[in-house]
C-alpha cells in the first residue's frame, strides 16, 4: 500500500527517475548527458511525471543524502558503483519506494486491484478465453487480462483495464450501426471493420496491431480523432500522441495457440511477453535487455523458458523475494 503523497508509476519509471538524480549528485551532467536526461523526459509523459513529482519531494532525498545523515554513505556507494552493479540497483530501488511509496514494486497487478476484480470478464496468469459477443464480434484474452463490456444504444465499447485482448469485429445488425471502439486509460482504438489486437504495456502506452482492415487512434488528450493505423501495422497510442507506425511483428499472435515465437526478439520483449503466465515478476537488467532471442517457447512452462536462459553462455536467471514480499526472477548477465 502507497503513503500519503506516494505517486502509482511502474517501477522501471520510478527507477530511471532516480537513476537521473544519482548521476546529478555525482556533479554537472555533461551536455551530452543533459540532452539525453531531456530526451528522457520528453519521450513519454510518466517519464515527466515521474521526474516532477521527483523535483516536489527532493527535499526527502537531499535529506537523505545529506553529509552526516544516516542514507548518504549508501547513497554515496551507489552514486560511485557502476551503473547496472547490484549495489546500485538495490539502491536505486530504496530510493524509488522512499519517494514514490511502495506501490512502484507491484506495478499494475497491485495497482487498483479493484479495477481488475471488478471487471466483466478477466483472466488468471496463464490462463486464455475465447468469447464470442452478443453482436458476435470474437475476442480472444490474453493471461492477466481484464475487460468491461459497454454495449449501449448508440456504442459497442470494450474498456480495457489491464493486459492484451484480440478482436475481431462483426458487421453491427443494429440500424443506424454503432461504431466499435477499445478505451484504454491513453485514448480510443476505434475499429473500421478489422481484426486487431490491444496491449497494455508495463511502461505506460498500450500497443495497437492491426491485422485486418484498419483501426482510427485517438489520444485521450488530443480532443480531436487521431490517425488510421494500416492492417500489417502497429503503433503506440499515449494520452497525447501516436508513435510513428512499425511493421507488425510476425508471429505476434503466436500467444492465441500458448506459444512464443522469438524472431530476434530483444531479451527484455521477451520476458514481457511471458509476465502474463508467470507468478513471479520477471525483471530484465539494462545491461542484457537488448540481447536478442530465437526460438520457440510455450508459454505454458515459464520455469523451462527460464532455465532455457539461464543455460545460455553470459546469462544468469536469479529467483529472488524482496524485502516487501515481492518475488522476482532476475535475468541478467552472468559473473
């Protein structure tokens, strides 16, 4: 449970956030350095949050690391570790739990639980669901996965609380014919005519794939109708902007038959990708995150894709319980 004041972010915003203020206390960021602690801010709205909310408690933090108090020769350890080191991630993630509450170490799954029981339909990890809809539009929930039904008069609306769903939409039998459209907590996914998927990623932003016809995105700040995203393209909708449109993954729907097919696939996509049939939370370290994965997985056995990884030369798979109670598998690199 979050303190007073405490700000609901994923944790791996929560931790860049402070990532920046350690390599600040260690002097003047060099302009390279600025440009890119900008580029951070500028590249997702929760990365500003993150950094303002940041800014309002930095007496907290500066009182930590004061001269004297009882936190600056942590502090101070960590800011000299090297970046990645697991002094420094250890903490980092102290640091991030003291400004933003406790909460940043569960993520969504224990964020707003509330949101997730109360839905219509959901799903349990590892666990999916074929549903055909009264006006037979069929939709397939990934694990994990939480959905509101909102069929009125003049809307067919499904409100995606949390995790993956695919849909494939069905002529309206109503006259006039009622749009369809996915509401997430960034904005409106609205089909035209077509088979799509939705996905909410864990840094914020949900993830829209097209597949058949075309779907129209449209931020929830923006106030007006976004762009028409393509069969055979994805994009990322946010509160106030669409990412430009990338060539869908192939094999992306590999999920709908409980497996992964990796072409490629940067580590870190991968384990994201399993979170939704793991119990535990898998963490990705910065250093192996980009390492690119091939294969095919059954998403049914984590523990094996897990002790495929940990088998692979330079990676180590870690099992670990944090000091709140969270139990996290850490990939990482080996030695």
């Amino acid at each position: 449970m979050t303190g007073p004041g405490a700000l609901a972010l994923p944790p791996e915003v929560a931790r860049s956030a402070v990532e920046w203020w350690l390599q600040q206390q260690e002097g003047a960021l060099s302009e390279g350095q600025r440009q890119a602690w900008q580029a951070w801010r500028d590249a997702d709205p929760l990365h500003e949050t993150a950094w303002q909310h940041l800014a309002r408690v930095n007496d907290k933090l500066g009182a930590l690391a004061a001269p004297g108090s009882a936190g600056a020769a942590e502090v101070a350890r960590a800011a000299l570790a090297p970046r990645g080191s697991a002094r420094r991630r250890r903490v980092v993630q102290t640091l991030a739990v003291l400004v933003f509450g406790a909460g940043v170490a569960w993520q969504a799954e224990q964020q707003w639980p509330w949101r997730r029981w109360n839905a219509d339909v959901r799903t349990a990890r590892a666990e999916r669901k074929h549903m055909r809809l009264q006006d037979g539009t069929q939709i397939v929930l990934n694990g994990a996965t939480a959905l509101n039904i909102d069929y009125s008069a003049g809307l067919r609306r499904l409100r995606l609380v949390e995790g993956e769903v695919l849909i494939t939409t069905a002529p309206d039998g109503q006259m006039p014919a009622r749009d369809f459209v996915v509401q997430t907590r960034e904005g409106l996914a609205q089909a035209l005519g077509t088979r799509f998927s939705v996905r909410s990623l864990a840094g914020g932003g949900s993830l829209v794939s097209v597949f058949e016809g075309a779907v129209r995105l449209s931020p929830a700040q923006a106030g007006a109708a976004g762009p028409v995203l393509q069969a055979g393209f994805s994009a990322t909708l946010q509160p106030a902007s669409v990412s430009a449109p990338q060539a869908v993954v192939e094999d992306s729907l590999a999920w709908t038959d409980g497996m992964l097919v990796a072409r490629g696939m940067p580590l870190a996509d991968m384990l994201a990708a399993l979170q939704p049939y793991s119990a535990e939370r898998l963490v990705c370290d910065p250093a192996v995150a980009a390492l690119r994965m091939s294969g095919t997985y059954p998403l049914a056995d984590v523990a094996r894709v897990l002790a495929t990884l940990d088998a692979l030369p330079g990676l180590q798979v870690r099992a670990l319980v944090r000091w709140w109670g969270q139990r996290e598998v850490v990939v990482e690199r080996a030695g």
